[in-house]
C-alpha cells in the first residue's frame, strides 16, 4: 500500500485530479514513510525542512533525509549533507558533509558533483 499512499500524497500535494490539500498530502507520506517508503521520506523531509503543511522541525527533516539516504535516494543524501554542513536539525558536521556529498555525486546528482 505504500505505493499507492505515496501516489495519492502526490496528487494532493499538487492537485492532480483532487483538490490540493497538503495536510491530506503529509498524512498519506507519513503513512508511506512508515513503510520505508524512500520517496515519502525524502518529501515528508522536505515538508519538515520547510514547514509546509507541517511545523517546521529541521531534527526531523534530517532524520527522514538520513532514513531514505540509507535506500539510496540520491536526492535525500544530498539534502542531509546540506543539514550537516549547515548544523540544520543535526550537529555541523563537515567530514560527514562531504561524505555525503561524495556519494550522492558518485551516483550522479549533478547538484552534489557541483558541491
């Protein structure tokens, strides 16, 4: 089902043949997130990082970036490295930073090989 809940956060995070409701949205991503779905975290991060239908929480947004990195998700990786070179939601760290950075670009995000 986390699939299908993660689709259906899309279509309310954006509108797409529903009314937009991001409330609607970070409940079906929190719902696929429980189920290591990497996408929804990374999107429930997002939201976190942001405070986009949710209150702002950088700890959890790092968090959930860290939960889908360790699937792989490039694009998570990324944006962890950006908390922990900034001291976003976790302890600044620079080492762990480029570490990130260095993988989320060996797998070919042009924004960390620009990093």
């Amino acid at each position: 089902h986390a699939e299908a809940q993660f689709n259906l956060g899309l279509c309310c995070e954006y509108g797409k043949g529903v009314a937009k409701d991001l409330v609607r949205a970070v409940e079906l991503y929190v719902k696929a997130a429980e189920q290591d779905h990497a996408e929804a975290q990374f999107n429930l991060g997002f939201f976190y990082a942001i405070g986009e239908g949710v209150a702002k929480d950088l700890a959890l947004a790092a968090e959930l970036y860290g939960k889908a990195a360790k699937q792989g998700h490039e694009k998570a990786r990324f944006n962890l490295a950006v908390c922990y070179e900034n001291g976003r939601g976790v302890a600044k760290d620079l080492a762990r930073a480029a570490e990130l950075y260095w993988v989320a670009a060996e797998q070919g995000l042009a924004e960390a090989q620009a990093s």
